[in-house]
C-alpha cells in the first residue's frame, strides 16, 4: 500500500512538474504552425526542468511607476521640423509616453571639445537647435525623452575613424563625461532620463579593431554617471542596453557574461536602471522557453536574476528595443521573419505580457517609429518600422494605437506562480528519481529462496 501510495505521490509531482503554465500551445511556444508548436513542446519541458532564474518578484523596483509605452525615434535626422511634429503627434496619438531619442554627441559638439557651434553649413549656427526643438515637440506632446548618448566624434580619438569605426568610445573618458553634463544642464528640468551608451558588448558599438570590455565600459559608464548626478541629482541614468547574445569573442560577449563582470568592476553603483533588447527573432511575444542560449522575448528574466544575485532587485529593467521584422522574401532574415499580421500581434501582447508577468519591466521602446527616408529599403532593420517615411502607418501601428491609449492597468499574475517555476525542476527530479527506482525494482528479476 506504501508503494503505491508513494509511485501515486511521484506521478502526481511529476505532472505538477510539468504541467503547462498556460491553456494553449500558442501560448506555450510563441509558435503559430502546429509542427513548430510541437517542436515548441519539447524544447519548453527541457527548459522548464532545468533551475529557474530568481526574479523577486515581490520587490517592486524603484522607477517602477511609469507608462511602459515608449518607441524609438531618430528625430535629429528629420531635416524639416513639420516631419518632427508630425512624428511627435503620431506616437502620441498611438500612446506612446516616451521616445528613446539619441542625442548624439558628434552632432553637438562637432569641431571641438566644448565648442557647440555648428559650421559644417554657412551660415553657422547652434549646434543645440535641433534638440532644443525636438525637447520642445516632445514636451508640447506630453511625451518624455529618454536621451541616449552616444556616438564620439573624430576629435575625441587619436585614431582616424577608418581604424575605429563610427562608435568607438573617446580615449579619455572624461570627454564623454563633460558632454553628458553639458546635456543633462541644458535640459535640466526638462529631461530627466538619461541612457549611456548602446549596445558595448557587441555589434562593432564599442569600435573596430579592439575588443568589448566590461571594465572599460563601467569606467566609462561610472565617470560620466557622476558628472549627470552632479548637475541633477534626480535624474534617472540607465546603463547601455546590452545585445543579446550567444557569443563570446573579442567583438561580442554574451550579455549575462558581460554584465556579471559590470558588477565585478563596480557597475551596481552607476545606474539607476538596466536596459535589455526585447527582440522576439523566430518566436512570439508569449513563448514560454527560458534557456541562457536561446535568444526570445523573455531573454530579460536571465539579466534580472544576475541583478537579484548582485542585490540590485530594487533597480528595474527598461526594454530599450522591442520588435519584429517583416522583412521580404529574398532579404537577409538575420533578425528572424514575420508577417505584418504576426508583427502587429506580437506587439501587442509584447506590452501586455510584460505587463502581468515581469513587474520588474519597466518602459518598453518599440523599435521604431520610422525613418527619414526609404533610401534603406534594401536593408533588414528597415522593416521594424511602425509608419513609412510618408507616414503610412504598418499594421503594427494601427494594432498598437487602436490597444495603447485604452490600456488601463492589468491584473498581475499571481505570486504563486513564480515559485512553482522555481519548484518545478525540484519536483520533476524527486518524482523522476523515484518511478526511475520502481522501474528498476519492477524489472529486477525474482528469485526464490534456495535457488
């Protein structure tokens, strides 16, 4: 009667071990083919069996209590002000409350250390002009920005940028740092968020011909930090957003690997905020695998255990880019291949499931809101837009803006769940132990006494 009580207790584990989190395996996987669904299956029970990241959830982070609608804009390309108003007023109408805006430093201060006057053109002129007006769009808009500052001009480096690249960061540090200052006191009281970088441990934007560095990078991140609390102590700082990736070479270093040696250099005291990327590539937004070499939308849950690991629980994670690619048949499909109809679901339940599930999640940027131009037709990342150069609006837009402006706040998933995801691979292996035990027994031959 034990043993059978004992087999029972096992098998019932083991189902509550692996019983699905979700009513459907849509929801499962992300998946829309039912092959896929299916292939999704397997690959979430080896997933859902190995440790579980520690979220905390029950730590509401600081900063939390903001609007998580943010997209990308890249304004300062607009070379006439109606399109910037016009863009302004489209993400507003959508629901938008934020824009990641890059303030880029070799259009600012382009000639020299602390010369502001812009002479590429005759006449010259101020250099803050085109900033001051897209503070002032996005302010008329009611939308706040969050400055990403980036970008080193030539002056700052030795080095020609044929050597460089483009993103190289400045040889002395303190440069980059005078710079933030001098935006963070320009716009004091207007701006109050301020992203440091993008992206430092790969895709070539910390330069050409050197390799990332986690040191370099939160020496980088801590100088200038201090210079923008100086001038305003309530300014929110988010570290660079780092790519996701598998990699670790000297051009790219997997995000968990590169932030976990951030700490070690002393990063935790230089943020108020992290960034992640929330691209969903091959999946959609509700797939429920979780493993640190699978790059999907949930990939953030692994940066924020190594936080909660660091005691940084209290600090959120800010989604910097969020999307899927439309991009055409016959193209480089390198950041995955949806169609518009998938693109604009995905997004939608993007904001909504971060909504219920990761309390931790604090602004989400869709990646973005459209370019100048259409001269980059024949390039991927072009087919992440939300509007057409025209200002045709994308399937995506039209999802978006219809679900945004009416969204009122969700229901929270229950906190129970959480810790049956972290309990889950202890089950499996304690009721996996033992029908492995009674097996073994069940096929052991017997053997009479005397033989």
């Amino acid at each position: 009667m034990l043993k059978k009580l004992l087999l029972g207790v096992s098998g019932l584990l083991l189902m509550v071990a692996l019983w699905p989190p979700v009513g459907s395996l849509y929801e499962l996987t992300g998946e829309d083919a039912l092959l896929a669904q299916l292939r999704g299956v397997v690959h979430w029970v080896n997933t859902a069996v190995r440790p579980q990241p520690h979220l905390a959830p029950e730590i509401i982070p600081n900063v939390a209590n903001v609007s998580p609608y943010g997209v990308n804009t890249f304004l300062n390309e607009e070379a006439e002000v109606e399109k910037r108003a016009v863009s302004l007023q489209l993400a507003s109408e959508a629901g938008f409350r934020f824009i990641r805006q890059e303030f880029v430093w070799e259009d600012i201060e382009i000639h020299g250390k602390g010369d502001f006057e812009d002479r590429r053109n005759d006449p010259a002129r101020s250099a803050w002009e085109k900033y001051d007006n897209i503070v002032n769009l996005a302010e008329a808009n009611d939308i706040e920005i969050i400055a990403r500052l980036s970008n080193p001009p030539n002056w700052s480096r030795a080095l020609p940028v044929e050597v460089t690249g483009t993103f190289a960061p400045p040889d002395n540090y303190n440069d980059f740092a005078d710079f933030t200052a001098a935006v963070a006191e320009r716009y004091n009281g207007r701006i109050r968020y301020y992203q440091l970088w993008n992206e430092p441990n790969g895709n070539a934007e910390w330069g050409l011909n050197q390799p990332v560095s986690p040191e370099q990078y939160t020496d980088l991140l801590c100088t200038a930090y201090h210079r923008i609390k100086e001038v305003n102590a309530d300014a929110v700082v988010l570290a660079g957003a780092l790519t996701p990736t598998v990699a670790i070479n000297e051009a790219n270093m997997n995000d968990l690997i590169f932030l976990e040696r951030m700490y070690a250099a002393g990063a935790g005291d230089c943020f108020d905020v992290m960034s992640a990327q929330g691209y969903g590539l091959w999946s959609g937004a509700l797939d429920q695998r979780l493993k640190p070499n699978v790059i999907n939308y949930p990939h953030n849950l692994y940066l924020r255990d190594v936080m909660v690991r660091h005691g940084d629980a209290d600090k959120p994670i800010w989604i910097s880019e969020l999307g899927w690619n439309v991009v055409p048949e016959g193209m480089d499909a390198r950041f995955g291949q949806v169609t518009p109809e998938q693109q604009a679901r995905f997004a939608v339940e993007a904001y909504e499931r971060a909504q219920v599930e990761w309390p931790w999640v604090g602004v989400i940027n869709y990646w973005f809101l459209k370019r100048k131009d259409a001269s980059e037709q024949d390039q991927s990342f072009y087919y992440f837009r939300l509007l057409d150069p025209d200002f045709t609006p994308q399937p995506v837009y039209e999802a978006l803006a219809e679900v945004l402006p009416q969204q009122t706040e969700v229901s929270p998933q229950p906190a129970w769940i959480y810790s049956w995801m972290r309990l889950r691979p202890f089950l499996f292996l304690i009721s996996t132990a033992i029908l492995f035990f009674a097996l073994l027994r069940w096929l052991t031959p017997k053997t009479e006494i005397g033989d």
